[in-house]
C-alpha cells in the first residue's frame, strides 16, 4: 500500500496530516535502514520528502527507489536550511523531521502524534537511542554527546533534539524558521529557545524512539565533538574568544568526574583529549584573528 492509498484509508479516523522530511547529506550508508523504518510507521503518512543537500554519494540515487519526493540543494548549504527546505515544502501542518541516520520504532511517529492534545503544543521530539556502543568512542559518544533527556516524559524540555520530532509548520513560521547560520548543530537549541519565548509549549515523549546507526572512528569523533560544541559559535571578538579556549578543558574535567562517579574509567582519556582537541582549534582561531587585525593596523600606518 503506497502513501496515498494509506493516507485515503485513515482520513475518516481523525489522524492528523503529517509530512515527514529527512534532511540528507552524503547518506548513502544509512537511507535505506532509515526509510525501511519510515515505511513501517502505524501512523498514516501524507507525504515524505527527502531534502538532499548537495550530496556527492548515492543519497538520491537510492532514495529515488522509495515512494518519497526529492528536493534537491545543488551546493551543501548546511542543515539549519536544510530543515526549512523541508518546511517550506510541506503540505501538511504537522512536520515531521528524521535524521537519516536513524531508524524508528513502528509506533514512533503515533507516540509524537498522541501529545498534540491542545493549540499551545509547538513541537514533541523522541528519544534517540544510540545502537552501537561497543567501541570506545561510540560508547563516549552514547554518554556525553547523547541525543534524549532520559526516561520521562518532560513538558517543555531545556530543547528538542533535531534528530527526531514533530513541529506545528504555522508555529515555525510564525517565528521565523530555524537560523540559517547554524549549519551543523545547535539549529534545534535555538529553535526551541524562541518558540518557548513566544509562548509555545514543546513536549519531550521518551516512549517515541529511534536509533541511531552511527558509528564513529577516533578521527570522526573528535570532529564531531568540535561542531556538536564550538564549531556555530566562533565568530567572536578575539577578547570573548580568549576567554573560551579554557572552556573546553573546563568541561573535560567535568566528564572525568561524572565517568568517575559512573565506573566509566575507560572514557576518561577520551575526556581529556577531546578537551584538549577543542582548546587547540579554538587557540587556533585565536591566533588567526590576530593576525589578521595585526596585520590590519599594520597596513593602516
């Protein structure tokens, strides 16, 4: 049964119009798993769209095999625009968003849908559940980069997690889309920030889940850990960006002590290096724009 025909089935049985998009860059490894699981939802589906944005791989080729539309970015323009793209193109008031590297329960999607029980609700996300951790680094990541708030179900949550939820299209609107300069993370933080400052209401339901496919290499991690943290916020005065070179170290020693407290005496390396990591490329920005402006008053004279 194609989407259609199980939209037309189920539009007699009061189930509320919902638009699924997966943002996508270079995710020829994971598309498959994900919309093998999107196909499999117990909630009717009115359309799915695949937001390609300017993938080099076979993203397209392999999503064009699914009964889903392609919207195609022909340059990478980051996922913030990726996700308006999405939103932008929607039929439906309810917009769902799925990370292309996850994959969801069968009853993901109706979970989200069951907490739009009154006009104020924005948005509900999921929980994301990491599948592997059998190696180091994806068990540091499951720990410290984790994507859920836990067990319990939470009205207005710090944030929802971009990886999976559900947002009202007029609400988004009504604020003004995600923020653009965000184009690898922190585009759900501040999404979620500003929906709650105009008095929407959001709704974190752990009973919606999904995993995730990620795996991680020692490399992969650490640039992870860079653009989950630091990499959107960089574009300081050379004095604001002084002050955060320790930062990273800050919270490096924060982790050791919660892996301490935890028994996770194998990921305090991994605490310390990814610290260091992030205080060496913030250094680096540091110094940089120090150049740049000496050389600046260097060519005023």
């Amino acid at each position: 049964m194609n989407i259609a025909q199980r939209t037309a089935k189920n539009t007699s049985t009061g189930y509320k119009k919902v638009t699924l998009y997966v943002p996508c860059y270079n995710a020829e490894k994971y598309i498959s798993e994900c919309l093998e699981g999107v196909l499999k939802q117990t909630y009717p589906l009115d359309e799915i769209l695949i937001v390609d944005d300017g993938s080099t791989d076979k993203t397209v080729e392999i999503a064009s095999k699914y009964p889903v539309r392609i919207i195609q970015h022909e340059v990478n323009k980051g996922l913030a625009t990726a996700r308006n793209t999405g939103f932008k193109n929607a039929k439906s008031e309810y917009v769902a968003s799925l990370d292309a590297d996850c994959v969801p329960e069968p009853d993901w999607l109706k979970k989200l849908m069951e907490n739009f029980t009154e006009e104020g609700i924005a948005g509900v996300g999921g929980k994301l559940i990491e599948k592997y951790t059998n190696t180091l680094v994806n068990k540091w990541r499951a720990v410290h980069m984790k994507q859920n708030h836990g067990d319990n179900k939470i009205i207005n949550p710090d944030y929802i997690f971009g990886s999976n939820n559900v947002f009202k299209r007029s609400a988004v609107e009504d604020i003004g889309y995600y923020n653009e300069n965000y184009r690898t993370n922190y585009e759900d933080v501040d999404l979620s920030n500003r929906l709650k400052e105009r008095g929407y209401k959001l709704v974190y339901e752990p009973e919606a889940k999904v995993y995730h496919l990620l795996k991680d290499t020692l490399s992969s991690l650490l640039d992870r850990g860079w653009r989950w943290g630091y990499a959107g916020r960089t574009d300081l005065s050379r004095k604001e960006l002084f002050k955060k070179i320790v930062i990273p170290l800050g919270v490096s020693a924060l982790q050791a002590i919660e892996d301490i407290k935890n028994g996770y005496f194998s990921l305090i390396p991994l605490d310390f290096l990814t610290g260091l990591y992030n205080s060496t490329k913030l250094a680096g920005i540091f110094i940089s724009k120090s150049k740049w402006s000496l050389k600046n008053i260097k060519g005023a004279k």
